[in-house]
C-alpha cells in the first residue's frame, strides 16, 4: 500500500537519562507544509539519496546538527483524500548523538521540551497516538487518513519487532 507514496523523513533529537529519553527537540515549522506546528526535523527523500542521508540532509539544513547515529522507530504511512499530492510514507528516526547545538534556520525553530510538556495541542494531530509510543521503545507502523482540517479519519497503529 505504500508503494506509490512519496518517502520523507522525521527525526527527533532526543537525549535520556537512565537509559530512559527524557527530552525531545521540536522545531517550530516557519514555513511550507505544516507551518506552524512543533515537529520533528526532516523532508522530501531526494531521487539520488537513502532515506538515512536524507533525514541527516534535511536535519542539518533546518537545525543545523550533524547526525551520528539514527535509530529508525516507525513508518506512518498519511492519506490525504482532499489533496493526494500529500500522501507519503514517514520515516521516523530518534537520534541520541549528533555534533553542534539546534539552531534556528529560516525554516525551523528548535526547541527542547521535556517528555510530559510535550505540546500535542500545537503538532500534527495523528502525533499524541504514535510519538508517545515511540519514546517509550516502541517501534510502530502506522497509516492515517486525513480530512480537510486535519481531522483523522482512519487511524491503524500496530507494534513491529523490527525495521
């Protein structure tokens, strides 16, 4: 079912304590889709780029970290029936270990938030069924249909052993 979607990428830096995350960095979205929202760093998967390079890529150019490691933690695979030219598979990495400090770019404003201080009411509204999940260890594949005025229509989550 994912065949024909188009690949993009999401990444949250995160760090732990007690081997446990404790923190996620979320970028404000300043322009393009999903202006406005706390998110994850990522984008479109160049042609001539795996989907790793392209999740460091686009982390690098909106916050400007260098990735050392990634962890891939889900596959959310969103239908938009009111606009198709949004359909896409996510590939969702945590990072525990990158080089240089979030900073805001042009098109994103990071910011640190604390697990419970997670500000669901301001991103994606498929988010608070799968995120908390993810930062619990979890790895998830998941596929949302979305209505006008991001309204979830469908919604199938199911935990994986592996990617």
């Amino acid at each position: 079912m994912t065949k024909n979607l188009r690949n993009t990428t999401l990444v949250f830096l995160i760090k732990k304590s007690d081997n446990k995350i404790t923190d996620v960095c979320l970028a404000m979205k300043k322009r393009g889709f999903g202006v406005n929202r706390w998110n994850g760093t990522g984008g479109k998967v160049e042609e001539s780029e795996t989907i790793k390079n392209s999740a460091k890529r686009e982390t690098k150019e909106e916050v400007g970290v260098n990735l050392n490691k990634i962890k891939k933690v889900a596959e959310l695979s969103f239908y938009f029936p009111h606009n198709l030219l949004w359909n896409q598979v996510v590939h969702v990495f945590l990072c525990d270990n990158w080089d240089g400090k979030p900073t805001e770019s042009e098109e994103m404003r990071p910011k640190w938030f604390r697990i419970p201080e997670l500000p669901f009411s301001q991103m994606w509204p498929d988010d608070k069924f799968w995120l908390p999940q993810v930062l619990e260890g979890k790895l998830l594949r998941a596929t949302f249909k979305l209505g006008e005025s991001d309204i979830i229509i469908k919604k199938k989550i199911e935990i994986v052993d592996k990617f």
